[in-house]
C-alpha cells in the first residue's frame, strides 16, 4: 500500500498504513495556523480488499461538529467522485470502503484544482464583452484573477461574486462555474437581460494560494481572509486588498460572497442584519432575493442556517458585512454543505460539485428578481 498527497490541494499525513484495516492518518494544519479539516490523498492498494482509514485527530479539527453524519468523498477518474462509509467515533472520523480499483482518492469534498480554476477563468475571456483582469499578486506569486463581464455604462449596476476565501470550501469555486456557465449562455433570456442591466465582476477564487497549498479556511501566511475586510493588507491579505480597491473603484449595487458549511446540512444564505444602516429597504431587498431563489429551486431554503446578528452587532471583518456597510447595497454570504442538503437528499453523492454547480446557475433567477430594485 501506498498514501500519497503530494499534488494541487494535497492534504495528508501518514501515521501507519502497516494494515490495510488499521489505516492511520492525521490531517495537516494550514500554514502558520490551527486550522484544519481539509483532506485530499490518493491510496494506491489491492482493489477488492476492505480497507479501514482513521483520521486520527479529527477531535481537534476546526469544527469537530462537521464530522457528525458525514460521509467521505472518493473516486477512481477524479471527474466522478461519490460517497463512501464514513463514520464519527471516538474522536476519529473512520472510513470503512472496498475499492474497485487499485488507485482511488479520497477527499473531504470534490476538489477544485488551480489547472481547472486557470481553465474556467481563460476560457471565460473568450466570450463577448468579458474581460480578464489581474488585480495583483498573492504573497505565494498567483495571480489575483477578476472577470468582468459586461460593458460599462452609466445606469449598469455592479453585481460582485467572489468565491472561496475559504480555500476548503471548494463547493464554492462549483457554484461559480455553473453560474458563469449559465450567464454566458446566450440562449438564456435571464442572462441576456442581466447583462442589459449589469456588469458582472466575478472572482472565482479568493484565496488561490490556500487551495493549492491544501488549506482549509487560510492564505499562506494563516490568515483567515473572511476576517479582513475592514483593514486589508498587502502584507497579510494581498487578496482581500486588491478586490476592495476594485470595490472603490467600481461599486458595488449586489454582493454574493461564495461559502461552504461545515456542520450544517443545507444550502441557506446569510445577510447583513446586524450592520448599523441596516432599514427597511436593505430588508425588503434581502426577502425578495430568498423567496426568488427558493422559488427558482428547492436547493435553497430558509429555515435552517446562522442566527441573526442583533441590529449593530455585526462583524465588521467579515465581507458581507463590510461590502453591505461600505456600499449600502444588498449583501449576502451564501453557504452550501459539506455533507448533503437535508430537504433533498443524495445516498450516492450527497451534496457535490454538480448541484453546487445548478445551485450557482439558479442564483441568477433570483439576482434578476432584484435587479431593478437594487439603486
């Protein structure tokens, strides 16, 4: 046997693979940080043979509660990736699988490597009035990637995607494939009349270094991005400076900031409740965006997710909050699990990359439910 996760997003120590029913492996932490959650290795073995694999300090994982009810990622091609018997016990999250074949992969969710993020943002330049923007650098030397898609024009709202500030929630990167899929398709009248009215600044990856290094929630110093919205720098959070400085220059009228959920098994939105010029209308907004995506797909619901913050309480520090505060605009954290979506269950694939994708698609639906009312 054999347990390597020496490639994009890799994650994975070996503490003994002497026995294929004992298999013992520990999870790395980020770069200068505790955290940790995010794994990605292959084992090469005997195909047809039961094999046991314990993470051995899945206890102290950033959010232990995440292990609860969930079932590990494999796949054999690296294009179809399924679920496989996991099991929470003893503060070990145990894999119990019988592989077909003699390589198979293993993941805490279906990755999204940097080749394909370079692929989806080139690929996207190719389309009319989309161009592809270097903001900058990440402190690892990657680009900072923005498209715009749209032509500027007085009147044009500014809608801002971002995706993955949390380089573990890879879901999110999914999302926004599928939504940009579904934009540049000419043959959709959503999307034609959404570039009518708007430009579109999407930026698929916020935390480039993170995904490649096989971080889960930091950059690659160990900085949590989705807490340095309020003072960003390049010294410490290069990615988060750049897209604000952007954020100045063009506006913002509509903020959707890409996210995946440890523990909570739904897709659900959170939104700047608790930001000091919060009013009516920032809420009438916030409700009509939810009931146009619920209605667009049962993918999205309501019910379960954070608790609200209380009026002036938010985090400044966060990106919804600071773009909701800065911009006066409608701003919202949108969340999608690591384990299934509870109101409509997959026993094979759980929750994955395809729906993440068809989830990021309907958002458009209910962005354009909203656009005349945003200014």
């Amino acid at each position: 046997m054999r347990i390597t996760s020496n490639f994009d997003s890799g994650n994975i120590n070996v503490v003994d693979i002497s026995d294929a029913k004992n298999i013992q492996l520990s999870i790395n932490k980020d770069h200068q940080s505790d955290f940790y959650q995010w794994f990605h290795f292959k084992l090469e073995t005997t195909a047809g043979e039961e094999h046991i694999l314990r993470i051995t300090n899945a206890k102290d994982a950033a959010y232990p509660e995440g292990w609860e009810n969930y079932q590990a990622m494999a796949s054999y091609d690296r294009e179809t990736w399924f679920r496989v018997n996991s099991e929470y016990k003893d503060g070990e999250l145990v894999i119990n699988h019988i592989p077909d074949f003699d390589n198979v992969f293993y993941a805490y969710f279906v990755p999204y490597s940097y080749e394909r993020h370079l692929d989806l943002i080139h690929q996207s330049q190719l389309n009319p009035d989309t161009q592809l923007i270097t903001l900058g650098e990440t402190l690892d030397g990657r680009d900072m990637s923005l498209l715009q898609i749209g032509v500027p024009k007085p009147g044009k709202k500014s809608i801002w995607i971002t995706a993955r500030q949390h380089p573990g929630e890879s879901m999110a990167e999914w999302y926004v494939e599928g939504l940009l899929d579904r934009l540049f398709d000419a043959d959709d009248a959503t999307s034609r009349l959404l570039l009518d009215k708007a430009v579109f600044y999407v930026v698929p990856n916020m935390n480039p270094d993170g995904s490649a290094r096989g971080h889960l929630r930091t950059n690659a110093v160990g900085t949590n991005l989705n807490r340095e919205w309020l003072e960003p720098s390049m010294d410490k959070s290069p990615e988060v400076y750049l897209v604000t400085e952007k954020m100045k220059e063009v506006g913002v009228d509509l903020f959707l900031d890409i996210h995946g959920d440890e523990a909570i098994p739904y897709n659900f939105v959170a939104g700047c409740e608790g930001i000091k010029s919060y009013d009516a209308r920032h809420q009438m907004l916030e409700e009509s965006f939810k009931a146009a995506y619920a209605a667009a797909t049962p993918e999205f619901q309501d019910v379960h997710g954070y608790s609200k913050d209380k009026p002036g309480e938010a985090n400044p520090t966060v990106g919804a909050a600071w773009v909701g505060e800065q911009f006066k605009c409608l701003s919202y954290t949108v969340e999608m699990p690591f384990k299934d979506h509870n109101d409509a269950p997959d026993a094979v694939y759980g929750w994955n990359d395809v729906r993440s994708a068809k989830f990021g698609a309907d958002a458009l639906t209910a962005v354009y439910a909203v656009i005349d009312q945003l200014r």
